[in-house]
C-alpha cells in the first residue's frame, strides 16, 4: 500500500491519524473568498504585466521592480485555484503528487522574490531621495535587471528544500494532504526524529527571517528615513500613510503564516499545538495569498500615470471593438495590433491629466511608471 511503503516523521504520523472536524459554512465562506481574490489578482497583475511589459515605449528602474513583482505575484494567483480546489475537497489533495510540489514551490518562490523585491524598491526609494546624485549618476535598467534576476536565483534557492521534502501523504481517514515530509531521504532509520526535527526548525527559521524580519526590517528602516528625510510637511504626511499601509501590509498578510509555522515548529513537543496548525495554517496561507492582491494596488494603481495608462491601452480595444463594419472582431491579428497602438498612442499625445497628488510638485507615492528619471534609461 502507499501508506505503509513511507517512513513518515513523528509529527506527520500524527497528523495521519488526526480527522479533521470542518464547519461546511465556514469552510465555504473561505473558499467564496479564495474564488474572488483568485479572480481578482490574477487580473490585477494581467494588467500590470501587459501595460508595462508591452505598453511602456521607455523601460525605467521603477518599471522593472514593478514588472518582476508582477510576474511574481502573478504566478502565485495562478495557483490559488488549486488551493482553493483542495479547500473545497475538505482539506484533502486530489491533484496529484506533481501539482503539489510545483503549487508549493510557486508559493514559497513568491513569498521570497516578493519579499527581496519590497525590499529593493524601498531601499531604491530610499537612495533616491538620500543620495540623489549617485542614483542619477548609478541607477540603471540593467542594474535593476540584474538584482532581479539575483532575486529570482535567491528564491530558487531557498524553495529547493520545499519542493524536495513536499508529497502527498494520505491520512487513515482517506484524507490526502499536501504537507512536507521531513522523513524522506534519511541517513538512517535511527535518526528519524532527530532529522525532522532539525529540518523542520531550519526551513521555518529561513522562511521566518529571510523572507519576513530582514525584510520588514529593510522596508520600515528605509521608509522612516525617507519620512525624516522629507521636509515639507504636506509630504511627510502624504508619506507617512503611505508608509503606514506598505508596512502594514505586509506584516499583517504574512505574520499570521509564520507565527503558525513557529506553532507548528512547537508542535513537536506539545501535541496540544498540533490540532491548531492543522485549522489555523490554512486560514494564515489565505491570508498571505493577499499580498498579491495588495502589491498592484500600494505599488502600481498609487500611481496616477499607471492608472492613466491603463485606461488608454482598455479605450483602445474598448474603442475598436465598437466601431462599425465589425471593428476588431473583424480584424487581422497583425492590424488589431497596429490598431491598439496607434489608438493609444493618439491618447498618449493628447496629454496626460495632472493628478491631484502632483499639484503640489510632488511625485506619486511609490513609482512613476511614465515620468521616471531620465537617468534610469540605459
């Protein structure tokens, strides 16, 4: 049988035996709530990638973090339908050993490429109001490329233990969870719990500190000295909320996931522990598939050009799709193209309205998609 062929740890084997007690109505509220922010974030960050992945005429610094947090965030959304598959089957994971391992380790590359990437763009913010003159003289497009990439190989990295360790183990009850198994590839029977407990503590340390403290550390450092930085008083308290929500944000959406892995980390030796990291872990990971959801709307839609943008590139297709003799429906895929952007690129020429948060002179939030740096340019 499958079951008895594995060595599981001391901890997994008794979750095995655990059955899980669902409310029906709680359970269905959350995964309503997984269908809508699925929807939602996949959409959210669709758009991103496509206006500054394929509208932008010029690439800056500012749109490179945004387009790499995107293709991050995008991923991870991609795979919220699976998870909310496995909470509407109660708990259980009936896609497969394989879809398992690839819905972890997009989730886990997510959580560390978005972490580094909140913290390039806060200390890139930080420089730039700081140093002025070095950004302008150092700050590049390939410079911001190549500390993404660096960010993408350290999430690699960091996600090969949870892609090694996770499978699909089913319970005695005919319940199957996708859950890691620190039993797999010992070097000896005898250290089993030893092993386990070693690798479970390190990987929920790392998670802990490399894609949470360090970089909550990075993010609320960077933007109080900006803030002490900024001496007109309607900026720093412009700022200041938007410093409140960045940071705000991103605790609360991922304190709760590693406040449970500590618990489950806990759960070793205190079995009482076990029973609330099987109800509570879920409902922390939904929480941090928000993230996702908030990044476009703190990094991207604060930005009133991006906004703009965007409802050009729509009134394009919009507009096509309207027009008699079939408009785009009746298109060539080569001259619906060549429609798009010679529609948008009428809107663009015709001026881009003044939001209100420029008509003091000052610059939008977070990042200027349209008006960044000339310096930035390579």
């Amino acid at each position: 049988m499958f079951a008895t062929e594995q060595v599981f740890c001391p901890q997994l084997e008794k979750m095995r035996e655990h059955v899980l007690i669902n409310n029906t109505q709680v359970n269905m509220a959350v995964v309503c709530i997984h269908g809508l922010v699925s929807g939602l974030g996949i959409l959210e960050n669709a758009l991103i990638i496509w206006v500054v992945g394929f509208r932008l005429r010029q690439r800056t610094v500012a749109s490179i973090w945004v387009l790499n947090l995107a293709l991050s965030d995008f991923l991870a959304t991609l795979t919220l339908p699976l998870f909310t598959l496995y909470l509407n089957s109660r708990h259980s994971w009936e896609l497969g050993n394989p879809l398992c391992k690839v819905q972890t380790s997009i989730f886990f590359i997510n959580m560390f490429v978005s972490a580094f990437l909140l913290a390039a763009i806060s200390l890139d913010r930080l420089l730039l109001v700081t140093k002025p003159v070095w950004s302008q003289n150092h700050r590049s497009v390939a410079g911001a490329w190549k500390v993404c990439i660096l960010g993408w190989l350290w999430a690699a990295v960091n996600s090969l233990p949870y892609y090694i360790f996770r499978s699909v183990t089913e319970t005695k009850h005919t319940r199957k969870l996708c859950y890691h198994n620190f039993a797999m590839y010992l070097s000896s029977n005898a250290t089993l719990e030893t092993e386990c407990n070693v690798r479970q503590w390190t990987t929920a340390m790392s998670k802990l500190l490399l894609a949470f403290l360090f970089p909550l550390a990075v993010i609320a450092g960077s933007y109080i000295k900006i803030c002490l930085s900024l001496r007109s008083r309607n900026r720093r308290r412009n700022f200041s909320k938007m410093v409140t929500s960045v940071i705000a944000a991103f605790a609360l959406c991922w304190a709760p996931y590693h406040i449970f892995c500590m618990i489950e980390v806990a759960a070793q030796y205190k079995e009482e522990c076990l029973k609330l990291v099987e109800v509570g872990l879920p409902l922390a990971t939904t929480l941090a598939f928000l993230n996702p959801i908030l990044n476009p709307i703190l990094y991207v839609f604060s930005c009133p050009h991006f906004c703009v943008r965007i409802r050009q590139s729509l009134g394009a297709v919009f507009d096509g799709l309207v027009e008699e003799r079939g408009g785009l429906l009746m298109t060539p895929r080569k001259s619906l193209i060549n429609h798009i952007r010679r529609r948008s690129s009428r809107d663009v020429n015709l001026g881009t309205p003044v939001s209100p948060c420029q008509s003091d002179g000052m610059q939008p939030p977070f990042v200027s998609l349209m008006q960044d740096n000339k310096a930035e340019h390579s």
